[in-house]
C-alpha cells in the first residue's frame, strides 16, 4: 500500500501523461528508423522498385516542404548578406563619385577661369580666334576591301558638309582623318594605318612630332627632336601645324621609348580603342585657305607657288 502511495505520488509530481510523451517518443524515433531502411532498401532494389515507389513519392512529399522551411533561414542569411554588401559597395561607389565630382568642379572652375583670361588676352592683342567648330555625329562602317589597310566608312558626306582633311573623333580621343569624300559617305585614314600621318605635341612642352602609323597597334613617332627624350605616360595632342586638324585633339600617351641600333623608337597607345569603333564625331572646321593673290598669279603663270 505505501509503495502504490509512492508510486502515485511520484507520477503526480511528473504529471499524469508523462509517461505518454515518453512513448512516443520512443515510437517515433522507431518509425523514422523504420521508414529510413525501407527507402534505402527501395533504392538499392532494383526489383522492388514498383513496391516502394509510392513510400518513397509520399517521403519526398513531405520532405520537400520541410526542407524548404528548414532551408529558409539560410537563404535569407545570403540574401541579407548579399544586400549589406550591395549596399557597402554602393555606398563606396557612391563616396568615390562624390569626390570625383569635387575634383572636375574644381577644374570647370579652373577652366573657366582660363578660358576668360584667354579671351581677355586675345582682345588686348587683337588677336584672330580660332576658327568654329561643328560638329557631325555619324556612324563608322568597317571596310572589308579598300585601298588602305586601316580605314572605314562614314554614312555622311559632302551632302553633310564633310570636307577632306577633317578630324574624326570618338569620345577617347582622335580617330583619324577624312581622306575621301562622297555625296553620302566619306572614307577615314585611320592612326594606325601605314600611310597615316599626324603632328601632334608632347603635353607640357612645345616639342613637336609626327605620329606614324605603321599597321600596329600602337604607332610610332617620327622626327622628334634627339634631345627630347619624353616619360612613360607624357600625353600627346595634335599641334594643329597642318593648319587642318584642329589643335590639342587627345591622341594617346607613350608607353615605350627603344634604342634600336642606335636609333631611338617611341610608342603611343592611342586613347581611342580603333578596334571597337562604333559611333565617331566629326570635326567640320574650315581649312586654311591659301591667299587668293597666291591663287590668281598661280593660274595665270602656270607655274607653281
């Protein structure tokens, strides 16, 4: 009698459905076993597999939704993740433009502020502007059969008020200059073609050169004075000498300076990228006529100036 005392107060003091939890806890632990060895057995009996193909589709459907829940916390973690990071990185980038911005405020300033002063300087000398440029936006064709071996074709021409001579440019910098003109095309020379021809200037100095072109990649210059010897990077411009080609025209930087027998051999790695050429600008500037006086006593004498 007293043990039946102890024993009922001990499952009072556990609650009356304590033991009910325990076995089925015991029960399900079992029949997760047992439903685990039929799978495994159904997978590996080739023979058996009509028998447990109906255990294993009502096991892949209820395990499918708890392991989408289950993965839930993980994919949202990567998804949190990614976006802090998406977020930093905008926000860095977002810093970087800002700075950016500041610096090219401050060199709009410098410019206007130059741009002024030329003009001031320009009236106190009386001094002839330079010449308006317009400019012609068109599309650049590659050509296939021509007589250069670096040209392309322009869909605008003399209907558009494209003159031979011009400059054309992409927005890196001097692409190459007009060489031929139709009613409804033109036909541009480009840098690196051997029969290119350019004079341009060293940044910073008054040096001058003439940028050849020889098939390559990056074109070689020619007639530099011997005493000059320019840094990696120095940019180059054309120097408008020609009296055609626009002056300070951004064509590249030297990236090497070889002594090949003696001789010295500079390189420049054009700015604009002649190999992927989409849409260019044309620079329609007038060109330097010669004196008419020059023109008239040429033609009545026959002979040349």
């Amino acid at each position: 009698m007293c043990g039946l005392v102890i024993r009922m107060a001990r499952r009072g003091a556990t609650g009356p459905f304590e033991w009910l939890r325990g076995f089925w806890t015991r029960a399900s632990l079992v029949l997760l076993i047992l439903i685990s060895v039929g799978l495994l057995v159904s997978g590996r009996n080739s023979e058996r597999e009509t028998a447990f193909s109906g255990i294993r589709k009502i096991g892949d459907d209820v395990a499918s939704p708890v392991m989408w829940v289950v993965n839930q916390p993980g994919n949202g973690f990567r998804y949190i993740t990614h976006w802090i990071g998406s977020y930093w990185n905008a926000g860095k980038r977002v810093r970087e433009l800002e700075a950016e911005n500041k610096t090219l405020r401050q060199w709009e300033a410098l410019s206007h502020a130059l741009h002024s002063k030329i003009l001031r300087y320009e009236q106190l000398l009386a001094m002839q502007g330079e010449a308006e440029v317009r400019v012609i936006s068109t599309r650049i064709i590659a050509e296939a059969q021509g007589p250069f071996a670096r040209s392309a074709l322009l869909r605008a021409g003399r209907g558009d008020g494209v003159v031979k001579g011009q400059a054309v440019v992409d927005p890196d910098g001097l692409v190459g200059r007009i060489i031929s003109v139709g009613n409804r095309s033109a036909r541009v020379l480009l840098l690196n073609d051997l029969n290119s021809r350019i004079p341009v200037m060293f940044e910073g100095t008054l040096a001058r050169a003439i940028l050849a072109g020889d098939n390559s990649s990056d074109p070689k210059l020619i007639y530099t004075a011997r005493e000059f010897i320019p840094k990696i990077g120095t940019r180059i411009s054309t120097s408008g000498d020609d009296g055609v080609l626009p002056a300070g025209i951004s064509v590249g930087e030297v990236v090497a300076v070889e002594e090949q027998g003696g001789v010295r051999e500079l390189r420049v790695r054009m700015y604009a990228n002649l190999s992927a050429i989409d849409f260019v600008q044309i620079l329609a500037v007038q060109p330097i006529m010669p004196p008419e006086d020059e023109t008239t006593s040429t033609s009545d004498t026959g002979e040349s100036p």
